[in-house]
C-alpha cells in the first residue's frame, strides 16, 4: 500500500493489531510503537504468511516509519527516514549487511535489542513537530497530484477519441465516394441499348454418296474331261 492510500489511526492500529491475534511479545512491540505515536499519524498494518506483522506508519509525509515483527516478538527490520530531528536521510537497521544504510564508522548500528527504544524515541521526538494545518497541507498536496493524473488521462482520452473521429470521417466519405461510383456504373449499364445477337443459319451439311463398285459374281468353268481309248 502507498503512503498516500494510508488512512488508519493510531486507534485504529492499535485495534487492528489485536485483531490479528499477535502473540503476547509481538503485540506489545506494536502497542508500544503505536502508543508512542501522538497527532495525525496515519498508517496500515498487515501480517505475512510466516507470522511476522508488519507496520508502516507516517506523520503527514514528513516521517515514514517502517517495521517488521516477527512472531517471536523480536524487530526483524526498522526503516525510518531520519533519526534527529533538523536531519535528512534514512536509516535502516537490518540484521543483513546488503539492507543496512544511513550507519557508517562515526555512528554505527545499534544492536538488535536496542532497536525498539530508538523507534519509540524517535516516535516521540516527531510527533510534536508536525499539527494539524500541516497534515491537510500534505493531503491537499496529494489530492492535487491524482486530480491532475486524472486530468492528463482524460486529455489522452479526448485526443485519441478526436483522432478516431477524424478517421471515422475519412473511411465514412470514402465509403460514399465508392458506393456513389458504383450507382452510377449500374445506372448507366441499365439505361444503354441491348445489343441482340443475329442467328445466322449455316448452309446444311450434304453428306456425299460413294456409289459401291459391282460385285462381279464368279464363274464356274466345269473341267473337261477327256477319253483315253483303249487299243
């Protein structure tokens, strides 16, 4: 969730972590961060899968903290983005070395079991820098910025909807000028004389006769028979 949708209470958390049914050592680090909280805070608590509950909270954008509890009851991670006030920056108390920032040789980490009394010292130390003008001053300052995300949207929302008209209106008269050409083809294919085919009669076919030459019958010669005498 964004700081800007966050709209819990600290009343609010503090009934919202007992809902959750925390364990006793993980419920009186949250009561004991979110007592410490005086004025317009605003925050949000959620819980993983692995029992481990989490809270942000901040003071009209000002000041953000950020806490994971295990269900051990022990903090896990503490982001703030300052630890005195006048100051600027971040600091982040991490049990992994690549999550650390804002420590250096000068001012180093605290150690773990020291990490809920700086958050509820540091709580206490922002609450009375900020009151109630200065709260609606940061929400105002929100609400101007979705207005106008709202209004650049609608702007593209026009412009594309006028471009779309636009070629709307070129199909639409192309649409016309085709279908106008068209009328006009089949007016005229209509309106022109038809042309009749003349039949001409073809001259018939004489089929020729072939005269057959005679069939000549055959003569029969008897064969003659000759005597012999007898001396």
């Amino acid at each position: 969730m964004h700081w800007d949708q966050m709209s819990d209470t600290p009343d609010d958390l503090r009934r919202r972590a007992t809902r959750l049914r925390r364990g006793v050592g993980q419920l009186g680090v949250l009561e004991s961060i979110i007592d410490a909280a005086e004025g317009p805070w605003l925050g949000a608590m959620d819980a993983d899968g692995r029992g481990a509950a989490e809270l942000r909270m901040h003071l009209a954008g000002h000041y953000r903290l950020h806490v994971v509890v295990t269900s051990a009851g022990k903090l896990s991670l503490v982001h703030v983005n300052t630890l005195a006030q006048g100051t600027t920056g971040e600091r982040i108390f991490s049990n992994k070395m690549a999550l650390r920032r804002g420590w250096d040789e000068k001012e180093t980490m605290p150690k773990q079991p020291q990490w809920l009394h700086y958050v509820v010292t540091w709580v206490k130390a922002v609450s009375s820098e900020v009151d109630r003008p200065a709260v609606l001053g940061w929400m105002l300052a929100g609400a101007d910025r979705n207005l106008a995300a709202v209004e650049d949207v609608i702007d593209n929302l026009r412009a594309s909807l006028a471009e779309q008209e636009q070629l709307r209106d070129e199909r639409a008269a192309e649409v016309a000028e085709l279908q106008a050409e068209l009328e006009a083809l089949t007016t005229d294919q209509n309106n022109s004389p038809q042309l009749h085919a003349t039949q001409i009669d073809a001259p018939p076919i004489e089929t020729p006769q072939i005269d057959a030459p005679p069939i000549e019958e055959p003569q029969i010669i008897a064969p003659q028979v000759h005597s012999t005498s007898v001396q």
